[in-house]
C-alpha cells in the first residue's frame, strides 16, 4: 500500500471534494438535474429544527456566556435553517445553563422566515417567554411515569394539566406550540430488567409496552390540545430501525404524519439509522444540534444529540431540501466549539480540514 | 492489570437480538455476517506500532465473541506497511479456533505464497474503483492491480484456499471525488466488515474517524432482531483491551455510552 504522507500530497483538496459530494453551495435539485430523489418514496423536504442553543448548551458542563449563546444563534439564523430552539423559561435553580432566557431572548436578531420556540414548562414560564418577545413556545412531556418524576417532579397526569394551561393561553394569544415526547424508545430509570436468551421478560415487557401506551397517549393529548407538531424523542438513544419503525406506526395511528417530528440521540451511534428509518416512512421534521451538543445526562462520557452538520450530510446525499448551508452550519460549529473548548461532535466536521473555504 | 471495564446500561436493552419477529418481514436478512478487520484494518491505519502479543491477544479475544470471520494480518512488504511487518509471527501465533476464517492480505503472488507458509488458509485482495487511487495507493493501474490478483486466484484454486475480493472507494474516492454506482454492484448485501472499537482513522482526513465500529453495528443489528452469533459484552471487553493498550479513545459509540466498573 502506498505511503500515506505522499497520498495527501497529491489528495485533492478536501473542502474541493467536500464541495462536489455535499452540494454545499447549491440545493440538490440544481447541482443534479438528472437526479430522481422522490423515485425512492422520501420527502422532497425535510424541516431541520435546531436544538443547540437549548437542548445542546443545557447538557453541556460548562456554563456559557450570553453573549456567546446569543452570537451562536445569530450564526445559525443565518444558515437557512428554519428553526432555532432559542433557550428554556425555567426556573434557574433547576437550569443554571438557562438562567439568561430573558437577556438571549431579547438580545438575539430575528431573521424573518425563522422560528425562535422557547421552552416553557408551565404557564409561569409561558408568561415570562410571552413578556421577553416569545412567538413560539414549545412543552416537553414523557413516555415513562419514573422519567417524568425525575425529570419534572410530577406524574405523567399532572404534566399534561400544566401543559394544558399553557396550551390555553398560548391559543387565546395565537401562539404556536410544539410538543415533545421524551423516552419514546427507552427510559434510563425503567430499563431495569435485561431480557433474557428465550424472550424479553414478562417484567420488562410490560414496562415497555405500558411507555408504549404513554407514548400513544401522551402524543395523542398532547396533539389534541392544540401542539402544532410532536416531537418524538429518543431521549437516551438506544432506538434502533426496528424499534423506531414499531413505534412510529404505532404513533401515526393517533397523530397525522405532517405533525411527527424525530428527536434521536446518538448516544449508541444509532441516530443517523433511526433518523433515515423515520424519513423513509413519511416523518419530514428532525430535531438534531449544531456540532452534536450536549452529552447525555444518563451516561457518564456518552454522546447526546445528533449532529446538524451530519444530518444535512446524509439529506444533502439522500437528495433531501433543507434549505440549510452545510458550511454555513460547520461554521457556527466551530465557533461554540472554540469556546466551549471542546472538539465537535459532528463527523462531518471532524473529517474537514477547515471550515473556512480557502478558494 | 485493572483495566476498567465497560457494561452496557441495564436500559440499552440490545444486548442480544430481540426477538426475531421484530426484524421487518422482508426487507432486512436474517443474518448478518460481520467480518472484523480490526486487527487489519484498523491497526494499520493506527498510528503507533502495536507489538506483537498484543496484536495475538486481540485476535485471540475477538476470537472469544463469536465473530466468523478476523481479517488477521497482511502479507505486504514491511517497507509499506510497518505496522504490518509482523504478519509471519502473528499467524503463527494465534489461537486458531474451529468455526472461524482468518483471512490475510495478499497484494501479490509473493505474499500469497508467504501467507500459506505461514499457515494462512484465505486469503483477501484488494481492488479499488478508482484508476487515481490504484496509482496512488498500490502504484499500478486497476488493469495491472487484476492481472497481480489473476495469479493470486490461480494458485489459490490450485491449493483449494478462498479468496476474498475487497473494492475500494465504491462511494467516494479522494483523489477522484464521486464514484459512479454503475461501478459497483449492489444487491441482498448480508455481510458487513467492521472494525472492534472503530480502530483505524481515515488516512486522507487528518483527525477524522474510519472503519464503523463492530459494537455499533451488532447493537444495531441486535435491535433489528438479526443473528450474528456475536457477543456485545465480550466484543466491548476486546475494544477496552486494544484500547487501553494503544492508550486511545474508543470510537464505538456504545463502548462510550456504557458505564464502567
């Protein structure tokens, strides 16, 4: 086999190969005219709603600037994408990560055509985001009755009765809400029993086909109360195809497909599999978070969201319209990396010389 | 030596295969062979030279996981392939067990021939789809690289030794940029190469990532309910050894999901 260091020599450059296999600079459409992209059944176009601001910088150890948290999604707003989930209302004893909701909100431009939901865990929070200039608030419910106890300090029942007051008001001020739905393939505190050789326990089995249930349900009441979109969530990423396939069409029985969204968690390198599964049955929203932000709470050292950078890879691939500049995104990328001091997450940008373009 | 070990969260659930059924009537096969080429494969795209035993010692644990197949050394010249030198002492070495291939690389007839001396019994060449990567990676003409393999073929028929084809760059090459999928036939493919702890980064990307690690895929696969006859703990437990022993991170996402004890 030839020397390495002589090959990269001679290597095209690789933001020239990035160029030609990404379609970077144009939408699919035009850099492949020939191309048949919806011969295979996908969606012509697939919404990305960026969760880093949020759902990245929430998970992530290191407490970070507003103004960097604001210059970030003053980068994103600018790479096409046509949702940014901006920060969370909650309160700061649970969130310190959050404490400056109020200061982002109002410090960040806002791009027309882009969407800034907000986190609002209850109709206090609804208020607060409302006051700071909120025009798209989003509530998070869950599948498994443990995971809702430990995460927000109630049963499954008495989050949706709070959403439900949200819901209210949001609706009388014509205010859009999104819902989502955490632990839809897999609860850290209910996947207590392994399954054994023959068949899964009976022990476990129930406990996955009671947050089957939920999942069903929570979705439902959720989607009935006036949620303009679900977000399914992989909450600890240990979803596979087969697993997202089972409760997708269990969900699409309850839920139109226009209103699923997909939230994986690459936590055991699944996402990106879970993700093309989903697409491939008609879903056409996928949350995912610039640079892979934010680890998972659940496992020391694990990886959490799936990278924006490598979604838009695979759809760019798939022939898939975003709208969204990859280069663009692997920019701001760089920069929350630079001063979380951390590498990235995304495999994309891993593979990349640089993210400036040098021609 | 205490070497921390990695256990799967008791919630990941993909231990062993669900239950068949799960797997889409259909459209997924019902077994999937997973040919490892860690030891290969990964190390020769790993920056520090391994020594011999360890080299032995992951193949004799890989060897343990119910893995078919270990791609275990190549038989190229040391000039090229340092990493590779030790391929004579490696064969030899390892515990062959019943049930399991251990192909080498065998660029030309030289190696072949080095190889069964060593005691090899199949064989692996490798083509690319790429005239610029042929040049530049085995310094010949993907013409030239097939008549190399025709007498590598020949007298592997003539000693009753199987041989493995490997084309490169069938989705992209680096120094040609797209490949045409006319070049490369795809069909019913069920089996799949990976590489324990995703050993190997990628040589024409500085600081990227290469080879998909065997744990990801079997978890995968596991969820699908597809048989690979593979034990994910035991295939962890090889990745925390080559790991700690190449002192690196691991590149398999399940591995760095799992808690440690």
């Amino acid at each position: 086999m030839g020397t390495v260091p002589s090959a990269l020599k001679h290597c095209l450059s690789y933001q020239h190969l990035l160029k030609e296999q990404l379609w970077i600079a144009e939408p699919p459409a035009a850099a492949h005219p020939a191309q048949e992209p919806q011969a295979s059944g996908l969606p012509e176009y697939i919404k990305i709603v960026e969760v880093g601001p949020r759902d990245g910088l929430q998970n992530e150890k290191v407490i970070v600037p507003t103004d960097t948290k604001i210059e970030l999604i003053n980068q994103l707003s600018k790479t096409g994408l046509p949702a940014i989930e901006v920060t969370s209302f909650v309160s700061s004893k649970w969130v310190p990560q959050m404490a400056d909701h109020k200061e982002v909100m109002r410090g960040i431009e806002r791009h027309p055509g882009v969407q800034y939901p907000v986190l609002t865990p209850n109709l206090q929070g609804f208020h607060s985001a409302i006051a700071a200039g909120a025009t798209e608030v989003s509530v998070f419910g869950a599948a498994s009755e443990s995971f809702s106890k430990m995460n927000i300090n109630c049963s499954i029942e008495e989050s949706i009765e709070r959403f439900e007051e949200v819901t209210k008001s949001a609706r009388n001020m014509n205010i859009p809400v999104r819902g989502y739905v955490s632990c839809a393939l897999g609860c850290p505190y209910e996947g207590n029993v392994v399954p054994d050789k023959v068949a899964e326990s009976s022990a476990f089995r129930k406990l996955k086909d009671l947050r089957t249930q939920h999942e069903k349900e929570v979705s439902k009441r959720l989607y009935s109360m006036g949620c303009y979109e679900i977000s399914l969530g992989d909450t600890i990423g240990v979803g596979t195809p087969g697993s997202m396939k089972k409760m997708l069409e269990a969900v699409m029985k309850e839920i139109p497909l226009s209103a699923l969204a997909v939230h994986c968690h690459d936590t055991y390198g699944q996402a990106l599999a879970n993700i093309l599964t989903a697409i491939q049955m008609g879903v056409s929203v996928v949350d995912s978070s610039v640079a892979g932000l934010g680890g998972c709470p659940y496992a020391k050292g694990a990886t959490g969201n799936v990278a924006t950078e490598d979604v838009i890879y695979m759809l760019n691939g798939l022939g898939i319209s975003t709208g969204v500049n990859l280069c663009a995104v692997m920019e701001a990328g760089n920069f929350i990396c630079t001063a979380l001091n951390k590498k990235t997450n995304s495999k994309v940008a891993q593979a990349s010389f640089s993210t400036r373009t040098t021609n | 030596m205490a070497a921390a070990r990695r256990l799967l969260p008791r919630w990941a659930g993909s231990l062993r295969p669900v239950s068949s059924a799960a797997a889409a009537t259909g459209a997924y096969p019902k077994r999937v062979k997973v040919v490892e080429v860690g030891p290969r494969d990964g190390l020769q795209n790993e920056k520090n030279v391994v020594p011999t035993p360890v080299k032995i010692n992951l193949i004799n644990m890989l060897s343990e996981t119910g893995l078919q197949v270990i791609e275990a050394t190549s038989f190229v010249s040391p000039k090229w392939v340092p990493q590779m030198a030790d391929h004579t002492e490696v064969m030899q070495g390892i515990n062959k067990l019943p049930g399991i291939s251990y192909p080498v690389l065998t660029p030309n007839l030289k190696g072949f021939q080095a190889a069964v001396a060593a005691g090899a019994k199949e064989v692996s060449i490798f083509g690319a789809a790429s005239e610029l990567f042929t040049q530049k990676n085995i310094n010949c003409s993907i013409e030239e690289s097939l008549e190399r393999f025709d007498e590598v073929l020949k007298a592997a028929r003539e000693a009753s030794i199987p041989v493995r084809g490997y084309v490169s760059c069938v989705l992209g090459c680096p120094y040609e940029g797209k490949i045409s999928a006319a070049k490369v036939a795809e069909m019913g493919v069920s089996v799949v190469d990976a590489s324990v702890a995703g050993l190997g980064g990628c040589p024409y990307a500085q600081g990227a990532s290469g080879n998909v690690a065997t744990e990801d895929l079997v978890y995968m696969l596991n969820g699908l309910g597809i048989h690979t006859g593979v034990d994910l703990q035991k295939l962890m437990d090889t990745g925390t050894f080559i790991c700690n022993a190449l002192n690196r991170k691991t590149n398999s996402k399940v591995s760095q999901a799992s808690c440690r004890l």
